[in-house]
C-alpha cells in the first residue's frame, strides 16, 4: 500500500522501521519556468513608471485620444486588455499593445510579449519569438529577463540548449537581485546541471534568494533540511515562510513533516488542513495522502468511501503517475465498498474536478498584498514552461 510522500528533489527514497511517510522524488524541483514582469503585471513594484491596474471606465479609450501614442501608454494599454479594466478583457489587443511598445524599445513590454510568446497568451505560442524578446530585453539589462532567457536556454525551448549559458544567465540575473533566478541556480548546483554538482553551493544560492524573500527559496531550503540534513523544526520554519509567501507545494510538503512530527504541528488539525487546502489547489499528493488518512482511519475516521473519493481526485489531478501508484489499492477499495458506492465516489470527484482542475502553483495575493484576490499562476504544461495567470473558482 501506498505511504504518503513529499515533493522535492532532495528526497531519500528509503523509509524503515514503518514510518508515516516515505520520501521519493517527485522527479524534479521547483519548476523552471518563464514569468511576467513587475510581479505579472497585478502590483508594477520593479517598474516605477509602469501604470496601476486600476484604470476607470472610459480611460483606456482617452488615453488613446489624448495625443500621440507612447510606450508608456500602450503599456497601460496591454494592463486594461489583460485585466479587463475599463475595456473588455482581450488578450489579443492585451499582446497588440505590448509588442507595439516592445517594438518602441521598451525592455518591460519586451519581456512580457515574450511571454505571451511563449505561454501563447492572445497568440499563436511561438518559443523561438518567445526568445527574441527576451534577449532584446535581457540585452538592456532587465534581470527577470535573463532569467527567463536562461529558462529557454536550459530548455532549448526556441533556442539551443544550452545549460552552461543557462547558469551564467541565472548567475548574472540573480547578481542583479533576483531571487528566483538564485533558486534556479542553487537547482542546477544541486542537480549538477550546466556546473559542476555542488550541495554546498546549492544551498548558498538558496540562502541568497531566501535573503530576497523568494518563497520557492525558502521552499528549496525547508526540503533540504527535512530530508538531507533531517533538521525538522528549521524545515517547518521555512515552509511556513514559504506558504506565507504564496507557494503551494509547500502545504504539502509541511503537512507531511507535520504528520510525522506532530509536535511541531501548531495545532492537532494542522497537518489534515494543509493536505486539504494543498489538495484544493490541485496538488494530487495532498490528496492521495488524504485518502490514505481515510482509508487508514489516521487523524479522521476510517471511511473508505472518502479515501476512494480522494483517490481517484489524486489520479485526476496526477495522471499516469498517479494512476499507476494508486491502481491496487483503488481496486481494493473498490472491492469493499461494492459498485454503486464506488460510482457515486467517482462521480462526486469528476464533477469537483470539472471545476477545479489547475494545479496551483503560486497564491499572488500572497506575493503582493496589492493584487486582487483569487489571481494565481498555475503549474505549466509540459513543453510550455510558462505559468498560466488564473481567477480561482469558489471552493
């Protein structure tokens, strides 16, 4: 039977003496993936010229009569498109205007129509554009740029890979002050990708992003601590930076230090309410992990109707992978609860599901108090190596 299980790079995939929760990889670590500037466009904190999202009715429409057109000016044109303020939402004229103001030479715009170039936000999806734009703004010296040019170069996505110019792009980026570009270069030290594998250093570019209160920072530095160097209170500490800053994986992956180690649990229920609400945001561990709570009566009452429930949400939300790993003891359950019970379970997370199917990956209200609640990006999709901006649905 399955055993629950963290997310993280660092994991050791032994377990012994019948621990709660086995640690395996998750086959990665915290995804490298392209983002929009001045924190996507909700809060424009990197950009001091950048307009707030909060254009009344009508002031998209004088904007563009009142005289001659400007970059500053199409920018705020693309933020009233993107968000929907004062115009209707439409992310064709959103890209219309940011390229019309990349191609006035605004590093910003550059950056962001890159972007739309690469996640295929209001056009056609086009890597190789993609990356045009971001060396033009990597070029002006734009550090989120460089470290999105650094994703598509240690992907090869829309110019040859290349991981050695990956790192150097990361290491540039994250000298300028980004964080997440740190994160990504502790990565590659870890994993000995593009450099030469170093733990050591890995973990100092993680404490340098965690210093530019970078979440996926404090997210890498809570799992390597949790699994590498089994210091558990200071891995809870920062997991719980990491949640704090908006990260979801790290629900999960706190929720299962705490199931193992409940006396650093800040309440009895802390750890089934981290698996849940990580659960909610489509992260399909937490949910195999509450099936397994239910079906193993483990801090809810045994109910095997719910663990079926969650189960086969996990497999929804997780595909193959979950599939394969939860086939048996689905089969099981299914034995037991006879067809109808089963059917109803099923159904009950197909129809959840249907309504809630992005895997969350960041909370933005969390990461800018200014954005409007419910924003958040989701994981990308395979290939793409961009992070959608959604609207959360009611629970």
């Amino acid at each position: 039977m399955v055993a629950l299980m963290t997310q993280g790079r660092h994991a050791d995939a032994s377990s012994s003496n019948g621990e709660y929760m086995q640690r395996v990889s998750r086959g990665g670590f915290v995804p490298f993936f392209t983002a929009w500037a001045a924190v996507l466009l909700v809060a424009c904190a990197n950009r001091a010229s950048c307009q707030e999202l909060n254009a009344e009715p009508g002031s998209s429409q004088q904007l563009m009569h009142a005289g001659g057109m400007s970059a500053e000016k199409e920018i705020s044109l693309g933020n009233d498109y993107l968000s929907g303020h004062g115009v209707g939402k439409d992310e064709k004229q959103a890209a219309f205007w940011y390229e019309k103001a990349a191609e006035a030479g605004d590093p910003w715009a550059q950056q962001q129509i890159g972007f739309f170039y690469q996640a295929g936000i209001g056009v056609m999806a086009d890597p190789a554009r993609a990356a045009h734009w971001y060396q033009l703004a990597a070029a002006s010296g734009l550090a989120t740029a460089k470290r999105n040019l650094g994703v598509a170069y240690l992907w090869g996505a829309g110019v040859p890979m290349d991981k050695a110019l990956a790192a150097q792009l990361f290491r540039e980026a994250a000298n300028k002050g980004d964080g997440l570009a740190a994160t990504y270069l502790g990565n590659l030290y870890c994993m000995g990708q593009g450099v030469k594998q170093d733990k050591t250093e890995a973990e100092r570019w993680y404490m340098t992003a965690a210093r530019r209160r970078d979440p996926t920072a404090y997210f890498e530095l809570g799992t390597l601590l949790s699994t590498d160097a089994h210091d558990f209170a200071k891995a809870a500490e920062w997991l719980r930076k990491s949640i704090d800053r908006g990260y979801v994986p790290a629900m999960h992956t706190l929720a299962v230090v705490l199931a193992e180690h409940p006396e650093l649990a800040r309440s009895d229920h802390e750890a089934l309410s981290l698996f849940e609400e990580a659960s909610k945001y489509g992260q399909w561990r937490s949910s195999e992990a509450l099936g397994i709570l239910h079906r193993d009566g483990r801090s809810v009452p045994c109910d095997p109707k719910a663990a079926y429930y969650y189960f086969q949400l996990a497999v929804l939300q997780g595909g193959e992978t979950a599939k394969r790993l939860l086939e048996h003891d689905m089969q099981l359950l299914s034995s037991a609860l006879g067809a109808g019970e089963t059917t109803a379970a099923a159904a009950a997370a197909q129809a959840w599901y249907d309504n809630h199917h992005d895997a969350v990956e960041f909370l933005l209200n969390k990461m800018a108090k200014s954005t409007p609640p419910g924003l958040a990006i989701v994981t990308p999709e395979e290939g793409i190596h961009a992070g959608q901006l959604i609207t959360i649905p009611p629970s």
